[in-house]
C-alpha cells in the first residue's frame, strides 16, 4: 500500500457483487466496519485507493459455530476403539465443556475467530448452549458466557450473532438433562430473554437469534412457548435438524416406548438385535459396523441424502490433502459419495 493510501478506500479489477461479477469496483469501508459504498465501473483507481491484485469475493458466514470445541480440535478426531463413533466424541466435548469458565472462552473463541477471518470468513453464529456455571447453577450475570464470546469476536474484528439454545432434556424419552449437561439447561423463557440482552446491548457486529436444540432435547410444549415468547422477537430461529427433519416430514412425533434412541455406551447393532428393532443409520456408519446382520430395508430416498462436505483444515494442507480434495470435488469423486448414499450421480 502507497504511503498516502486511505485504509478506507479498495479498488479492485473484478468483483463479485449481487447481480455477479462486474469489473472495475470501488469499495470504501464505513466506521461501521460495514461497506459504506460499492461502485462498479469506476476504470481509474481514484488517489489514495488501495489497488487489489486479484479478485475480491463476498465475506463468507460460519453459520453454526460452538467456539469451545475450538479448544480440543485435533484432540478427540480418533478412534480409541472398535465402538467409537460420535456419541464418544461427544464425551470428550463434554469433559471440556465443564472445565471451560468465561476466561478460556475468550481466549479460545478469539483464536477461532481470528482464524475464521483468515479463512475468509467474516461473520460467525455461535450455536450457544455453554451458558451456565460449571455446577449448573447462574453465573452472577447469567449471560457471562455470551459476553465472553462477544468481547473475543469484538478483539478479532469478526461479526458475530449468537444463538442462546433451548435445552432441556437428554432424550425424547427423559425429563431432564444428564448431569454432565448441566451447563447447557435452559428453558424457552431464558433462551428468549437472553436473546433479547444481547441485542439491547447494542453492541457493534453482534446480533442475537434463537436456537432449539433438536426435537430430542427440547419438548414440543416447550418449542411452542419459545414460538409465543419470540412473537415480538424478529430475528432467526436455528435447530438441529438431520434425522428430526424425516419425522417432521411423516407428521411422526417419536415417542416411547415404540421409539428408542440408542444408548451411546453400548454397541449400537447388539442393541438394534436385542429388541429386534429397525434401525435409522447413517450408510457409513453401518457399514463401519459391519452391516451385517441389519438387512438393509429402506436406502436412497431422497429425503434420506446427506450432503458432504471436504473442508481445509486451517493449518494443515498437506500436498495429500490436496490431491484428495481435487479428487472428491470431481466428477469421479462426486459419483463415489452418490454411491455411498444409494443415490444415483447426478
Ligand atoms: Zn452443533
């Protein structure tokens, strides 16, 4: 940058904008951090504008974030045994979940952030259930955590929108949460409530919505409090959907006793075998699991596809990596995850 450069002030040769690419834009920053002016077809760089030398792409938004798994990526992406799966994962989230206070918060949430910015990203939804003290009890101001991760995207210079979550059991069949979910509780009143702190706070680059678990923690008297509570809230709702979104579909409510969702700490197929039952599985998975003796009754709706998704990692991109990631994104690599899914490629 020339040393009488506006800091405020791009000009780059080929811009994506909402109508496409256009040539020739001139971007000037508000005090905002937000575009303030985006003006195609200006063919000389004015003076003081900072020239780019390629071309310029729209900020990207992480969508569903939970900063604190920042803290053991790399840690738990391991099979410790022949029974690991997501389930087992999720132990090992929990056991940093109830360590972290609003300090570790911070400081981990910053690092994401400054590493989502230099991944392109420029705006983060936090999908916020580590809200309450590690004994499950309020902290003194019962938005501690939200403000932690506020003040950590307000250091990496990221926007931020958090998501306070509804949360309030373990399983379709149960009451309450386990124990090691103490910190997660929270009722429709409170998710509203915090939400509507957030954003009265006024804060710059922070906004709040509100969140439901999934349909598994969260009762549908209880969704439909969080629905009549957020009737004066306009802003978006965000839920866990996968397998529920099938439910929904068949105007099923999943229910004990015909219903059961699989115990994380037994092996999933001698479960299946023990009660006879059908099962609902991802095709990996069961195939991780042997397959056998699960016949196979239902595969390749539509309704049933999965999308997948090869990310690059943040620091890692070893030359494997690569000639990997050029493979899956092909057309060879597409008809490979098509089969996976009993789909044909298209
Ligand atoms: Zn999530």
């Amino acid at each position: 940058m020339a040393a009488d450069a506006r800091p405020d002030l791009l000009w780059a040769p080929l811009a994506w904008l909402p109508e496409g690419w256009r040539e020739n834009v001139l971007l000037r920053v508000g005090a905002d951090g937000r575009w303030a002016e985006v003006t195609a077809d200006v063919v000389l760089a004015p003076a003081g504008a900072h020239a780019l030398a390629g071309p310029l792409l729209p900020g990207v938004v992480d969508a569903h974030s939970h900063a604190f798994q920042r803290a053991f990526a790399g840690a738990a992406e391991r099979r410790d045994a022949a029974s690991d799966d997501f389930w087992s994962w999720r132990e090992r989230m929990y056991a940093v979940a109830l360590r972290i206070g609003p300090e570790q918060l911070r400081a981990i949430a910053a690092q994401l952030y400054i590493e989502l910015l230099r991944g392109g990203y420029t705006h983060v939804c936090e999908f916020h259930y580590l809200r309450r003290e590690r004994d499950g009890s309020d902290y003194a101001d019962p938005l501690a955590m939200s403000w932690a991760l506020a003040d950590a995207a307000a250091e990496a210079g990221i926007g931020l929108t958090i998501l306070p979550v509804l949360y309030e059991r373990a399983g379709f069949a149960d009451a309450g949460l386990r124990d090691e979910q103490r910190r997660f509780r929270a009722s429709a009143a409170e998710t509203v409530e915090a939400a509507q702190r957030i954003r009265a706070a006024g804060r710059p680059l922070v906004d709040a919505g509100l969140a439901i678990h999934s349909l598994r923690a969260a009762s549908a008297e209880s969704i439909a409090a969080l629905r009549a509570h957020a009737e004066s809230f306009a802003g978006p709702i965000h839920i866990h959907v996968a397998e529920q979104a099938l439910w929904r579909a068949a105007r099923i409510e999943p229910v004990a006793p015909w219903y059961v969702a699989a115990d994380p700490k037994q092996p999933f197929i001698a479960q299946v075998r023990a009660r006879g039952a059908y099962a609902l599985v991802e095709r990996g998975a069961w195939a991780a699991l042997g397959g056998a003796p699960l016949a196979v009754v239902v595969e390749g709706d539509p309704q049933l596809a999965e999308s997948v998704h090869a990310m690059r990692s943040f620091r890692v991109s070893h030359p494997a990596g690569k000639i990997f990631l050029a493979w899956i994104a092909g057309g060879r690599g597409r008809a490979a995850v098509a089969a996976q899914h009993g789909a044909r490629p298209r």
